[in-house]
C-alpha cells in the first residue's frame, strides 16, 4: 500500500504539483464512531476534524486520502470546510453546497491515478461500481456518483484537467516545469499541434494562467470560448511570425517576459533575439496604433453591452497599443507592460484588478452562504 501512496503522490505532484502530507494517512481500523466523515466507501472514510483518511486498498487510498486528504489540506473550498467543521459550526446547507465538490473531486481523483497507474482490473470495476453508490444529502435527497463523475468529465473534455482543479475544485496553481508541460500537452484540441508553448504573466497561486501557444493548424480553436483559470492566446505558426515582426504585444509580451514551456526553443530564442535587438518598423508603429482604435471600438461595445469585465481588459489594451505606438515612433526598442506608464492605464488597471478579486470572492462566498 505504501508503495501506491508514493506512486500516486509522484503522479499528482507531476500534474498538479501539490500531493497530501502523510501525517493524513492511516490504514482502517475501528475508530468509526462519533466522527464527522465522507463514509462514502465502505472500505475506507476520511474524518475530517481529525483530518485523517482511513483507507484498505487502492480505491479507498485514492479516494479517501489522495482525494479527500488533499482537498481539505489545500483547496480552498476544502480549508475553508476544514475551519467550519473543526469550530463546530458548519451549517446543513453549506455542508451541502460543498459535498459536490468535495466527492466530485475524490471520485475524478480516484479515476485519473487507477488510469495513470495501469491498475486497468481495479478501474473496471471501480468505474461499474460508480452507478452503485449516491451522495447523501442532509434532507435525504442523493446523487448518483456516475452522475457526478460524468459533470467533471464534461468539464475536463472542454477545458482540460488543470481548469477543473483550479477552477472547479478550488486549488492553488503550483507551476513547476512539469506541471506547465502535462498542462499544455492535456489541453483539448490543442495538444498535438503545438509548436511552441510559453508561460507569463503574473503566475501567483490564485491568478489567471497565461498561456502563448502557437500551433501548426489553428482551424476550428475558438480562444474566447476557452475563458476560464487559463487564459489562451493561440497563433499558427504564419500568424505568430507576422505579429513578432509587427511588435504586436500578443507576442513581445509572452515571448519577452515569459518562459518556455515546451516545443521548438529555437523558434522561441530566435525570436527573442530579434525581438530585443530590432527597431520596430514604421509599418508596425502604423499597425499598433490601428488595433488600438479597433480595440477601443471593441471595448465601448462591450460597455455598451455591459459586460464590465471584458470591457476594461479591452480598454486596458486599446490604450497599451497606443502606447507601444507613440513609444515606438520614438525610436524605443521593444517595451512589456510593466515599463508602460501611464496614469489612465494604471487606473484602467486598478478597475480591472479590483473587479477580479470581487468575482473571486464572491465566487468562494456564494458556497459559504447558507
Ligand atoms: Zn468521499
């Protein structure tokens, strides 16, 4: 069994880089009474004021210590759980709003490290066993586990395993090297086309994951349809190249502040090189200051349509681009946002920042409210 711990908590820290503290696990034995557990499997339950997981084989493991252990140890929804419990003061309704995310992420968990693991005989029979077991609500209603299981799949199948950690299930984003890879290679739609894969951005533990992504064939990838915890800019190949000799900031940014993830590092020096040494044309001054006003177009409709947050991220742009601009007609080199400096962006800015934590906060609250 030990063994299986080690392996699974090899596979979650290469994935998600966050595995559950060992001080969590304790095989089965008979301390069943009085506690407030997941009792959900018979074989094994995690008493969470005592925040330990009593498992007897590897689904139990999986579910009871990699799935509930590491929720209530890290998610954000799972400590703030945790904290009610544990001062005695957790309402029905709030025990109910969570319990979805609660096993929603243990019977995903369980699933994703039988099928990392090749334990093929025990996920047959894990995955028949789904349909079997309900989640129990406190007036008595129940929720199949298959039909749980089926959600985090549709959600998973439409934006990938690392959103529905973070988005979903409430996790930190801990970006190793390893974690950006098996992110950008899981990614749907995308994975087997990607030239070159680069990190930038902010990369604090409850931001926004930006990503430049440029791949061979672009075709039916919709970048706005794809808005979650990761944030998308992807380029074929022709289109990346144009934008780069352009100094079109889509490109200078990632490729000037951000890190290679994966792909053709070549491609990705080659055009760090040229972008840090040439003097950007007349042509890509013309052209900044063009997207600004389309930019700026596009930000008074959002307005217009209310849409408050998009509408300052585009503003937010129109403006950078037109700074770009004067910056670059007069004789600058390349610029990132950071040396912008301007009075109206940085109060753009604020707006922006301030409405996000708002969205946040009220996110991780409207769970909390009974
Ligand atoms: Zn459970």
């Amino acid at each position: 069994m030990r063994e299986l711990l080690d392996e699974a908590n090899e596979v979650l820290q290469s994935y998600f880089g966050l595995c559950p503290s060992l001080r969590s696990f304790d095989r089965l034995c008979n301390v069943r009474s009085g506690v407030i557990s997941f009792s959900d499997f018979a074989d094994g339950f995690y008493d969470v004021s005592n925040h330990k997981a009593y498992v007897s084989d590897a689904p139990s493991l999986f579910h009871e210590f990699h799935g509930h252990a590491l929720f209530f140890e890290h998610s954000m929804i799972g400590k703030r759980v945790a904290e009610l419990i544990s001062n005695g003061n957790i309402s029905s309704a709030v025990f109910d709003k969570t319990l979805l995310f609660v096993e929603g992420h243990a019977i995903w968990t369980s699933a994703f490290l039988l099928d990392k693991l090749g334990l093929d005989d025990i996920f047959t029979v894990y995955e028949k066993s789904l349909c079997e077991r309900n989640v129990i609500f406190s007036d008595g209603r129940t929720l199949n586990y298959q039909e749980i299981y089926d959600v985090m799949k549709k959600a998973e199948n439409f934006y990938g395993m690392h959103d529905l950690w973070w988005r979903v299930f409430g996790f930190p984003r801990k970006l190793s090297k390893e974690v950006l890879e098996n992110l950008v290679r899981n990614l749907p739609g995308l994975s087997e086309k990607i030239i070159l894969a680069v990190v930038f951005g902010s990369r604090k533990e409850y931001s926004d994951v930006d990503l430049c992504i440029v791949v061979n064939e672009k075709k039916d990838f919709d970048c706005l349809s794809f808005r979650g915890i990761i944030d998308l800019a992807v380029y074929d190949l022709e289109e990346f190249l144009a934008k780069a000799r352009l100094f079109d900031v889509g490109v200078t940014e990632p490729i000037l502040t951000g890190d290679f993830i994966l792909g053709d590092k070549n491609l990705y020096e080659r055009i760090r090189q040229d972008l840090s040494n040439d003097v950007p044309s007349r042509e890509a001054v013309e052209y900044l200051r063009r997207t600004s006003k389309l930019l700026f177009e596009n930000a008074s409709a959002a307005k217009r349509s209310g849409m408050e947050e998009i509408y300052l991220e585009t503003l937010a742009y129109s403006i950078s681009y037109r700074l770009f601009a004067n910056a670059y007609e007069r004789g600058c080199k390349s610029l990132t946002f950071k040396e912008l400096c301007d009075p109206e962006l940085d109060n753009v800015r604020r707006k922006l920042s301030n409405l996000k934590r708002l969205s946040l906060d009220s996110l991780v609250s409207s769970l909390f409210i009974s």
